[in-house]
C-alpha cells in the first residue's frame, strides 16, 4: 500500500544524499517534497505540514547543520516523526474485567467481522477462552460468516438469528460467557454503508449496556480521506479506544492510515493484511515508519516466523539438516510454514532493501502451487532419495503436476544446491568455522 509514498520519499531523499552539508536551501526544497509526498499519498494536509515542519525545525538544528552525513540524519529524523504521528510506541489491548468484553465497530465492508475472527485466533494463541458474539441483526451472511470464522479458528459463536434487538443479544451472549467461563468476549456490531443516526444510536446503546473494556474502531485502509473522517465521527459519538487498519495489502494511497491518528488522538493497535485469520499484527509505529522508508522490519518477520514455526518441528528439521538426510517431505513441510506467515509479497518487503527490488515482481502465495504440485506427483520413495529420479521418472512427474520437464528439472536442480549448502554449513558448523565467523 505504501509503495508510492516509499518510492516520492526516497525521489526526495535523493535531493540530500550526496550533499557535503546541510544548507536552508536543500532543506526547504527536500522539506517541500516531503510534504507533496504525503499529500498525494493522502495524508491529511494540516498533519503532513504539521510533520514537515517539524523535520525542517531538527534538520537546520546545528548539529545536523555539521554532520558527516546529513542525507542519512535527515532520514532519520523523517523516520522519527512518522512514527510520532502514527503514535510513537505500539499500544496493547485493555482486557480487564471477568470477562472483558471488546466491542468492534465501522462503517459496513470495512472488515469488522473477519476482524473479529482474527481477534479471536490471536487472544486464543495467548491461552485465552473466547466467545464470539454476532450482534449483526440486518445482516443475516453476517452471522453466517462469524459462525465459519469461528469453526476455522476453533471459538465459539454465540448468536440469535431470530432476535432483532442488539443490546439484548449482547446480553444474553454475557450471561452465557459467565455461564461457559468465558474470559474474552468479542462483539460483532453492525455496519452501513454511510453514517447514519440509526446506526450510531445502536452502537451507542451496546457501548452503555456492556460498558467494553475495550471498543476498537475498523476502518478499510483503502477509503481514503473518508476513513479519516468517519473515524472522527465514530469518536465524537463513542468515544472508542483505538483504530484497526484493514486492508494494508492493498494498492490504495494508503495516506489516510497515517492520518487518523494525528486527526483524532487514538492510538492504531492492530493491522490487517489479507483473508487468512493468521494475517493480524499489533500496530509498531516505529516498525511501520521503517517499512515506509524502505528500511525493512526484521522484528515483525522474526515474530512471525516464531508463531508460524512449530519449536519440535524446527529441531527435527535441523536434525535432518546436521545429517544431510533434509528431503522433500520437509522442503514441501517449510513451505507449508511458510504459507503460514502471510502474504508473500508482505514478508519480502519486511527484508530491507528487498522491498524496493521486488516491487515490481508479481510474487503470492499461489507461485509456491507448482512446487508443491511437483512435489505431490513423486512417489513417497522419491520425495525421500530424490537422486533415483530419472528421465522417465522426470517425464511421469512433469505429467502428473501440469508441469514441464524443464521446471522438474529446475527444481531438482535447486534443492541439490540447496542441500549442498546446507551440508556445507554443518561441515563449517562442526569444525568450529562457522562459529568463529559469527563472532
């Protein structure tokens, strides 16, 4: 989403790098880039002249004035105001009370409800005993969908198809959860497809007779201005607890998320990126200022990988790996992981600098489906002793996976390679070598 905006910053980054020094001249003009980059992303234009000025003020301060590298140190300063305007440190979720009800609220389309499902998969992951409540009442799929998000994560969902008041159901749905020794209640509200009196009534009403510990606003990162907008009319009505930003896969502008919370002074807790109910993170300014500005964020890959990973499973695999036996079971097992962690083209930007060189490759999850459709066509002997594999053997696995010899034979090809390398580090790993180099 933030590819555009990534791309004008570094266009006028380029106007400092390579400067001897900082001067109020190379300022301004940067300092005026800057701010066009933001608005055509965008953001709020009393928030990105706001920002600016604020970065022209610490970029003439003498000590940038005589830095080695200003270019760099003009960066950085970039970098600590966009994570200031988004918040400047991650905020958790308040989940007091016995149980503690979450109220979820936006505009219909926005994603509350597959929210709410992935909120449900990532308080559970935390040991949390969650219940699901659907207080969708005009909306019969919406009911429908929560109840298929619930069976795919494993909560349960309590809802009331038949019963057409909210408040009652939300009720209903606490008495149950002290009943069943709930923990976490999560509730589903209704959306429209504009503001209207009716629907903030009702939202009003929930948030009186629950009293949430926590009401989380959903707002469609692709809407532009108008997600800014709604979400100051959502908090001069509820006044919620915090934003989540749904849709950040996508191509949009993207710079209304940076605007929301310099517009209404709550903080953004969670960001989504996809369908998959794995595809959740807690919102890290820092981390996301970083991504912005083509820096990568290796803390949100790393912890991804933690969650998708499963701890046994990765030291059998390194077993395999220490005693060069790693075959295609485990290959085709690593992508499944993979797969895990989210959209593809999402973790490669998170690689600093891979980002900005793969902007143009169209990479998903489905590039992995040839793969696994060859490895799925190998006899069981073969994915284990894939050095028996002939050309007639070649032939039948190229037929069986819709594929052509010369892609069997590429892969082949690759994971030897693969394998090589990995022997090779064992064999620098046990004579000490490797160790020596990491230090």
């Amino acid at each position: 989403m933030f590819e555009n905006l990534q791309d004008k910053l570094n266009q006028a980054f380029k106007t400092l790098k390579g400067q001897g020094r900082i001067t109020e001249i190379n300022v301004a003009a940067t300092v005026k880039e800057v701010r066009r980059a933001l608005t055509d992303a965008d953001v709020n234009y009393k928030v990105a002249k706001e920002v600016t000025d604020r970065v022209k003020e610490k970029a003439l301060d003498r000590k940038v004035l005589i830095a080695v590298e200003p270019g760099q140190l003009f960066v950085k300063i970039v970098q600590e105001e966009l994570t200031e305007l988004m918040g400047g440190e991650a905020e958790g979720i308040n989940l007091k009370g016995d149980p503690a009800i979450i109220l979820i609220a936006g505009l219909q389309g926005s994603g509350k409800t597959t929210f709410s499902g992935k909120l449900a998969a990532f308080l559970k992951k935390q040991g949390r005993n969650v219940l699901l409540t659907a207080c969708d009442i005009y909306r019969p799929a919406a009911i429908d969908q929560l109840k298929v998000l619930g069976e795919q994560v494993g909560v349960e969902v309590y809802a009331e198809p038949e019963n057409k008041n909210a408040v009652e159901i939300a009720q209903n749905a606490l008495a149950h959860a002290r009943k069943t020794g709930k923990k976490v209640v999560i509730v589903d509200t209704a959306g429209r497809l504009a503001v209207d009196e009716v629907m903030m009534k009702e939202v009003e009403n929930l948030k009186k007779a629950l009293n949430p510990s926590e009401t989380l606003f959903v707002v469609d990162s692709m809407t532009g201005q108008d997600a800014v907008n709604t979400a100051k009319t959502f908090n001069d009505r509820l006044n919620f607890d915090g934003v989540v930003l749904t849709k950040l896969d996508g191509d949009a502008r993207g710079g209304a998320a940076l605007s929301i919370r310099g517009v209404v002074q709550k903080p953004i807790k969670f960001m989504s990126t996809g369908e998959k109910m794995e595809a959740l993170d807690i919102f890290y300014p820092d981390r996301m200022a970083s991504r912005i500005l083509g820096m990568g964020d290796v803390i949100s890959l790393v912890e991804r990988a933690q969650q998708a990973f499963d701890e046994d499973e990765a030291k059998r695999i390194s077993s395999k790996m220490r005693q060069n036996k790693f075959d295609f079971n485990d290959f085709r097992g690593q992508l499944q992981q993979i797969k895990k962690m989210g959209n593809i083209k999402d973790l490669i930007g998170m690689i600093p600098g891979m980002g900005k060189m793969m902007k143009d490759v169209d990479i998903d999850n489905d590039s992995f489906k040839p793969i696994e459709a060859i490895i799925g066509s190998m006899t069981p002997i073969e994915r284990e002793r894939p050095d028996i594999i002939d050309g007639n053997r070649k032939k039948r696995i190229a037929s069986g996976s819709g594929t052509s010899i010369q892609e069997v034979n590429n892969l082949l090809k690759q994971f030897d390679e693969m394998r090589k390398m990995m022997k090779k580090m064992n064999q620098m790993n046990s004579s000490g070598k490797l160790s020596k180099m990491m230090k």
